[in-house]
C-alpha cells in the first residue's frame, strides 16, 4: 500500500513490489509465548524466499508499548526502520528484515 511505501521512503528504504513482502501474524494470546511463533517463522522464510521475496517487512508496523512483540521480532532478525502514529494514534515501529 501507498501509505507503507511512503513510510518506508521516509527512512530512505526503497520497497520493491516484486521483492518485499508484509508479514502480520496474529497469535492468540493463550498461545503467545508457547514457542508456537518460533517454530512458525522458518516455515515463513522458506515459503517467502520460494516465493522470491528478498525482504519482509511488518504489515502495519508492531505497536510501540508491545516490547514482547518487538524481542520476537529482533531474536528472528528484524532491525527497527523508524516510528509513525497509525491512524488511532498509537505509535508503531517498522521493522523490516533480509530473507
């Protein structure tokens, strides 16, 4: 979507629509911190990298008070791009990360 293409450019990341891909898990809280996610994420790469993607980037970033969310991120390899209000105005980071 234009809104993330704008927001990435700001931080001078250049998404390309045949390389870059958004990820958006939702995990239900009951199995948050079950190690579900951990051993979900591979599969994800793999399926992506077959797939061509290059890059993924968070669908609609990860809101900023969310530091369980954020640990998971960074431990699976993802780098915090910079921060915007959405449209509640909460803030969220994007984070983006090299398959």
């Amino acid at each position: 979507p234009e809104g993330d293409v704008n927001r990435f450019s700001s931080y001078g990341i250049k998404l390309n629509q045949g390389k870059d891909c958004r990820f958006g898990p939702c995990i239900l809280d009951r199995f948050q911190g079950t190690g579900f996610g951990s051993v979900m994420f591979p599969y994800i790469l793999k399926i992506a990298k077959q797939l061509g993607q290059e890059r993924i980037i968070l669908w609609g970033g990860v809101f900023a008070d969310n530091q369980r969310a954020i640990k998971f991120y960074v431990t699976n390899g993802f780098k915090e791009v910079g921060r915007f209000e959405n449209d509640d105005k909460v803030e969220c980071v994007d984070m983006i990360r090299n398959i």
